[in-house]
C-alpha cells in the first residue's frame, strides 16, 4: 500500500482548465473523497491519478514513484466505477478472476483471492450466477469484488453507489466503510453527495471548478468551512445565509451581525477576532439546527430571538424542517417535532449565537 500526492496537479482541455493547481497529500491507508458539484475538476482528477487522463502540469506520485508517464496497467491501481461493468456472459466467479487471468496468475492463487474477495463481500454463494441474476446492489459488490482481487496499492472509485437506490445506498456505504477498515487499502473516492462524504471520508477534498476550496476532516469542514462555498456546499439541509452587516451598540461593547428584521450578538470570542470592524458588509450563516423554537428554550436573551412567520413544514417524525421568513429573508429551521410549528403562523424563534458563521461580503472568506 502507499501514499498518493498529487503536487501542483493541473488539466486543460484547450482553453478550459478542469483541474488547477491541484495539491492534496493522501496519506496511505487513508479513505479520502473528493466532493463537489458536477463539473468541478473531481472524476478528471481521478483518471488522471488512474492514468486515464494526461496530466498538463505537475508531478503525480503513487509511493514514491513519479507516475505522470506509468501506463495505467503498471500503477498498481484498481478502480470502480459508476457503471458496473460486469461480463454478461461470465459468472460471478469469473468476472472477479478475469483480471488476474489476463496477469497469468496461478490458478490456485486466483482461486483463493476470489474466494476470500467473495467472502469478504457476501457473494460467496452467488459465484456460479451470471449478472442478470444479480440484483443492483450484488452487482455493485461484484465490481468491488473484481477490484478487491487485484490487491492493489490503491483504490479509486468513481460513484460507485449512484445507480443504487435511497436504502441500498446506505447498505452499500456502511459495507464500503466496513471494507476499508479490514482491507486498510488507501482509498480515492469521488462523489457528489455530501452525505456520501462526510459520513465516509477520513477527510474531504472540497472542489469547485477545478480549484480545491478546503481539505479538511469532515467535523471540521461542519464547525470551520472556509468560505461561503463549503459553508453551503457541506451540511443537509444547507446553512442559512443573510447579507448583513456588522454593527455595535453606543459604547461599542458589543458587536452585533444585523440585517433586515433580524439583529443578533455576536459572542466574545468571536468578537475578539473580529475586532474593531463595525459597518463592514457581511454575510453571516447559521446552520438550521441552530435555529430553535422558542418552547425549546425558553429563557433565551432577547438578542438571540426574532419573530418569525411560518410558510412550510417538513414532519419527519422525530424533527421537522420549518421553511420562516423575517422581512423578505427565507430560512430553514430544524426543529424537535415537540415545538409543532403550524404553516401561516408567526412564532418565536431562537438562533444559537454560539454557532455563528460570519463571512466577508467581498471575498466570501471565513472571518470566524
């Protein structure tokens, strides 16, 4: 096994950049993905590092072998990809051991990888079926399988769980992390499902066209993104924003983030890193489960509430998404199904100030 560096990584086609400037160390044995809206530079960073793309500008290591000239057969890499692939006329059994026929391994030494490979994954009594027999989800573990056999340095895998649907995907993902840790291969996982990622990734590559906007583990991506980007990309549902902006009272003993209909304190040690800072234009977030009914705190201070009209509300049986606007600004609040906020009424609500993201209007950077 091995590391993967990719150092001032860099894709053209033509005049469009796809990838810039791309520098991410992915240490070995790590599960990391690369996640982001579709068309941000991801699956192309991933063939490049699979040798499927030519690299216009930079060093890629596999180890430590430079590898931007290494065909991809010679990489030691395995990839899974989106599409399952599968031999239709082969078995289970026979699509896992194709590859390693083609290297001329031994034929004992193919039947023991395939055998442990199906073990690992559950397919072990389903090696004589062919993949018209396979549901969906067996089809996926069978590409993984095909993958696993090789025993590669790293794997890289490119959406493997999008043609599965909402429940399988949750098996699927739990197995994979499952699979990580007994096989500790290092892992390069692309996706463009934030859930995917966080719940996934050892850390997260956050892409946005072709630039990389933060690597981070996932808890930190969640409590410290590092510009507006992140802060919305990261988190379901997304984190609210409203352009504002910074404000203090008379004696300039406290600062506030104000807008339209809605004036909240800033804490202290926010407001020690912001400084002397009042009238400059901000947009500032707060994530929807910090947004409270105020039945779910009732002795809040006045500078941490606002009232709030109700439009729509999600059940979702122990919490539900309630869709408020203040004075023209729309925001979402996930609530305890206990504070039962009904659509057309106007309610109390309370913000958690102490979970404030406050960003520069101009450069869309993290302030705090």
């Amino acid at each position: 096994m091995a590391g993967v560096t990719l150092d001032h990584i860099s894709k053209k086609y033509g005049e469009v950049t796809a990838v810039n400037d791309l520098n991410i160390q992915i240490r070995d044995q790590e599960f990391l993905v690369l996640v982001g809206p579709s068309g941000c530079g991801k699956s192309t960073a991933l063939r490049m590092i699979a040798g499927l793309e030519e690299i216009t500008g930079g060093d890629l290591y596999i180890g430590d072998r430079r590898v931007n000239d290494v065909a991809p057969k010679d990489r030691d890499i395995a990839m899974v990809f989106q599409s399952y692939a599968l031999y239709p006329h082969m078995s289970v059994y026979d699509n896992m051991a194709f590859g390693l026929k083609l290297r001329k391994r031994p034929k004992a030494e193919i039947d023991r990888r395939v055998k442990e490979a199906a073990e690992l994954l559950g397919l072990q009594n389903l090696l004589q079926r062919k993949p018209k027999q396979l549901s969906g989800g067996q089809r996926q573990r069978v590409a993984l399988g095909r993958a696993i056999v090789r025993e590669p340095q790293v794997f890289l895998m490119d959406e493997p769980l999008s043609n599965l649907d909402a429940k399988l995907r949750v098996e699927t993902r739990a197995g994979l992390i499952k699979l990580h840790q007994r096989l500790l291969t290092t892992t390069v996982y692309v996706t463009h499902d934030q859930t995917e990622a966080m719940t996934m990734g050892h850390r997260i590559a956050v892409l946005r066209d072709g630039v990389l906007q933060q690597l981070e583990t996932p808890q930190t991506l969640y409590d410290r993104p590092a510009n507006l980007f992140v802060a919305g990309f990261i988190g379901s549902p997304a984190m609210n924003f409203f352009p504002g902006q910074l404000t203090s009272d008379d004696g300039g003993q406290d600062l506030y983030v104000q807008t339209s209909g809605l004036k909240l304190r800033v804490p202290e040690d926010m407001r020690s890193k912001l400084g002397a800072q009042s009238g400059r234009e901000i947009v500032f977030g707060v994530r929807p489960e910090h947004i409270h009914h105020k039945s779910e705190v009732p002795n809040a201070e006045t500078w941490r509430t606002a009232s709030v009209n109700v439009s729509v509300v999600e059940p979702l049986g122990s919490e539900v998404f309630a869709y408020l606007s203040a004075n023209g600004h729309e925001f979402i609040a996930r609530m305890d199904a206990t504070a039962h906020p009904h659509p057309g009424e106007t309610i109390e609500t309370v913000f958690d100030t102490d979970h404030l993201h406050v960003f520069d209007k101009e450069t869309e950077q993290a302030l705090v």
